[in-house]
C-alpha cells in the first residue's frame, strides 16, 4: 500500500477560509466608516478648542498691554484662516488653517451676514457646519449644523 503526502489545501478548505474572510469583512468594513467620522468630529473639536484657546491667549496679551478688546478678525486673507488678523504682531494659531472646499475636516471662510461678526464653516460627514466669531465679547461658536454639539463639547 503506499502512501502519498498532501501538500496542498483541499478545494472545501480554501472556501471554508474564503467564507470567513468575508464575514470579517462585512463586520469591519462598517466600523471603519464609523471609526472615521468619529476620527473627523475630533478634529473639528480639537480645532475648535485650539481656536478658542488662541483668542483667550491674545485677549490676555492685550489685556497686558492695557487693551480690553478682543481680536477683531481670526484671518487676514481667504487661503489661510485663524492665523491673524491682518498684522504681523498679532498671530492667533501659529501656522493657521488651509482652507479648501466641500473636503471633510476642513475650514473654509462664510459669508459675513451677521454685520460686525465673522462666520467659518466647518465641513464633516458631508454637511457644513457655520461657527460664529463675535469680536465683542470673543465668543467662537456653532450656529447651524447637525453636529454642533460633537464639535463643541
């Protein structure tokens, strides 16, 4: 009788393997997805607690230099926001923030429709999300989006 050594799988072997992998698939794929919006409402809630960090910095330093005003804008041009306010000395974030368009976790400047009042959309999950910046009382907050409450608390 001889006797003979396998050295391969069997065609039931490779489909069993087969079939596992794509149930581990179909349970990982979806919470990647999760994993990534989740991923993106943290950055925007760590810029916006940078931000908000930033003007209560510079409201100190002009508080020392005998200046009760907050800073009256958090960008000079349109491609970079909360980098200053138009002058050289008064940097808020140290490298500021690219702006780009309809890219999740980005920033971009909003139309200016609240008078004397800066306005920033924030884009996550596909929707865009305005914050407000009041240069009188230095107040940056959320005031539309579905997800303002992730992004501020």
């Amino acid at each position: 009788m001889s006797y003979f050594k396998r050295k391969a799988f069997t065609m039931i072997e490779l489909v069993f393997v087969i079939v596992i992998l794509g149930i581990l698939a179909a349970i990982a794929v979806p919470k990647l997805a999760v994993t990534r919006n989740d991923a993106q409402i943290a950055k925007g809630r760590s810029d916006v607690a940078a931000i908000r960090a930033a003007i209560v910095n510079e409201r100190q330093t002009r508080l020392l230099q005998g200046s009760s005003s907050y800073i009256n804008k958090l960008h000079h041009g349109t491609d970079m926001l909360f980098d200053n306010n138009g002058t050289a000395t008064s940097t808020l974030l140290q490298y500021g923030v690219a702006t780009k368009t309809d890219t999740d976790g980005t920033w971009q400047p909003y139309a200016n429709a609240n008078g004397s009042n800066w306005e920033y959309k924030f884009h996550v999950m596909g929707g865009d999300h305005v914050f407000t910046y009041n240069p009188t009382d230095g107040t940056f907050k959320c005031t539309s989006g579905t997800y303002c409450t992730q992004l501020v608390n």
